[in-house]
C-alpha cells in the first residue's frame, strides 16, 4: 500500500510552488534587498503571503520521505533521493548561473567556483553563496533527509511513530530552553510540518488513533504559534504589515487539506491524475526566481508590467517542462540504475573485505 501514489499530493506541490512564485515575482523581489525593479500592487496583498507554501512543502515533504523510507531500505532511500533532486537541480542550477552570467548586470553575480560548489547542493553547508536564494529550503530538506537516515540506519523506522512524538517534544522544549545546537540538528523553525506530514502518511497508511490525532494537533499549534512569532522580523525586513490570524488561517487550511488526504476524503480531486503538475513543481522552483527577477530588471517599464509579469510566469512554466522533459524524464532511470549497480557493486566489496579480514 505505501507504493500507491497520492494524486492529491502533486496537485498540493504545485500550489505551493505558484504560490512561491507570485511571493518572489509581485512582492518579494521590489519589497527589499533590491532584486527587482518592478512592483507589482495588484496582488501583493495577498502574494506576500505566498512563502508560507515552502512550509506546506515541508509538510508535504514529511508524508512523502517518509512514505519513501517506510520499507527500511536505507540504500533504497538514498539512491531515491539522489535520483529525484540531481538530475533536475543540476541543470536548473546551470541554467541560472548561465543567466547571471549573461544577463545579471549589477544586481546578480556568479563565480565559476561558487556555481561547481553549488553543484553539490552543499553549499549552505560550507558558507557559499547559492546560485539562487531558493535553494536555502533545500538545505532544510537535506537535515531532514538525513534525520530519516539516521532512524533507517538504527533500523528503526517501525517506532518511526514513537520518533516523531518525541521529536515533536523536544521541539516544544527547545522553544521554551533555546539551544541553538539542537535547534539547528532538529530542524526545529519548521520540524512540526515535518512531523505533522509524517503523522499524515501514518494516518494515510494506517489509520486514525489518539496518538496521531494527537500529534496532529499539537503539530498545528506550535506551527501556527512559531509562524506568528516570525512576523515582526518579516514585517521589518519587508516594510509592511501582516496578519496573524491571516498566517493562522493559511497554515490551518493546510493542515485541514493533508487530512483530508490522508483520509481519503477529496473527493473528484483524489481521482484525477495531476502528475505532470507535481513534475514540474521541483524545477519551477528552482528556476523561477532570479531569472525571473533578471527578465523584470531587463525590460521593466519598457514592456506592460502586467505583460512582463503573466509573460514570465508562463516562461517559468514552460522552462520547468523543458527541464523535467529533456532532463528528468530522460536522465532519472539511467541514473538510478548506475547508483543501483554502483551500489551493489561497493556492498559486495565491502563483503568481501570483510570476509577476507575474517579469514584465518
């Protein structure tokens, strides 16, 4: 059953990343760090409250992974991973840096150091700039990522329910006793879309019972109260006023959609296949951002601003397509199957050593 794919999933994914999307392209680009030239007022009202789609991203992340690791298959789930953020990070990295390069001016650079370092998506780990600031929530993932091994690795994943309750614990108590140390292992700014994403897939898979309803609701509490405790520093960084109760609400509707997946009560929405949806939601996230930002700062005001703004948003779209077309439909499967015979290959020399270490 943990195979089975949740079609509700990929069409949740892209309505994060669009809502990333219209964050960056009609109010975080103009409001500050000067990236973009061109405001955009007829939506930035509501659009700046579109990066609260990277926490549903997390949430979404936490019933996938874990969904992903469920069989205990430690080499299953590296190789997995690796297969589905490479190949398409790879080339949206190369065409960003190739766009700074060409087109960045004053605003947006790129060594050639930095970009190879960006390749190895290790670079928020070893304090290099990223090609795009996007990638910051895929340093998020990785931690996360590794968590799952961790628990993998100490074969562990059967109490994977007792491990989230206790993660989600420990998170409360290192809001109340800030140890920057654990906070930073654990993840703990956006560990309760993690734990409630896991909790949801426990749910998907194995039903209703006190405990998860339980974790659930505690998992919504602390995410609400730890998103509204952000929005002063938002609110500075960006010169404008937010809503706390708008926060709450946005972050409880997508508590109330995962339920409703993981219940299996969407309805028409479960039946349908958004696949190519969620495909493109990985690339358009990776690219959208500072390529947008160079495409407003070169042809704004010369082009209708509303042109320039839809204009770039289907370019977006499409050049995700392109990447998950000429890239990750072309390049996935051959590249799992060289990490599954690499694999295979190392586990049966490590054997062998062993076995030779151990002979008389």
């Amino acid at each position: 059953m943990t195979n089975t794919r949740v079609n509700e999933i990929d069409l949740l994914r892209f309505i994060a990343a669009l809502s990333v999307v219209f964050f960056h392209y009609s109010f975080r680009g103009y409001a500050a760090d000067n990236m973009s030239v061109m405001p955009y007022p007829l939506l930035d009202s509501v659009s700046k409250y579109g990066y609260l789609g990277v926490e549903l991203f997390f949430m979404i992340s936490g019933f996938v992974i874990l969904m992903t690791a469920a069989s205990g298959s430690l080499r299953g789930f590296v190789i997995s991973r690796i297969v589905r953020i490479y190949p398409a990070f790879w080339a949206c990295c190369t065409i960003t840096f190739a766009a700074i390069v060409m087109f960045g001016g004053m605003r947006y650079s790129a060594s050639v150091p930095q970009y190879l370092i960006n390749m190895t998506m290790l670079s928020g780990f070893l304090g290099v700039p990223s090609i795009d600031g996007a990638y910051w929530s895929l340093f998020v993932e990785i931690k996360f990522y590794a968590l799952v091994a961790i628990v993998l690795i100490s074969r562990k994943i059967h109490r994977i329910e007792q491990i989230v309750f206790i993660w989600l614990v420990v998170s409360i108590i290192l809001e109340v006793i800030p140890v920057r140390t654990l906070r930073d292992l654990l993840i703990t700014n956006y560990s309760a879309f993690f734990i409630a994403g896991a909790t949801y897939f426990l749910i998907w898979s194995r039903g209703l019972s006190i405990i998860r309803i339980a974790i659930v609701v505690v998992s919504w509490g602390l995410a609400v109260f730890q998103s509204i405790k952000e929005l002063r520093d938002f609110e500075n960084h960006y010169h404008t006023a937010m809503s706390g109760q708008a926060v709450a609400v946005i972050i409880t509707m997508f508590f109330i959609a995962m339920m409703l997946v993981s219940l299996r009560r969407t309805g028409p929405l479960g039946k349908n296949r958004w696949q190519l949806a969620g495909a493109l939601t990985y690339p358009l996230y990776l690219l959208h951002q500072n390529i947008g930002f160079i495409i407003f700062n070169a042809w704004y005001p010369v082009v209708n601003a509303h042109l320039l703004f839809w204009g770039t948003i289907i370019s977006a779209v499409a050049l995700a397509y392109a990447v998950h077309i000429f890239v990750e439909k072309r390049f996935s499967l051959p590249f799992k199957t060289a990490l599954s015979v690499y694999a295979d290959r190392a586990l049966r020399l490590t054997r062998r050593s062993s076995g030779s270490t151990e002979a008389p």
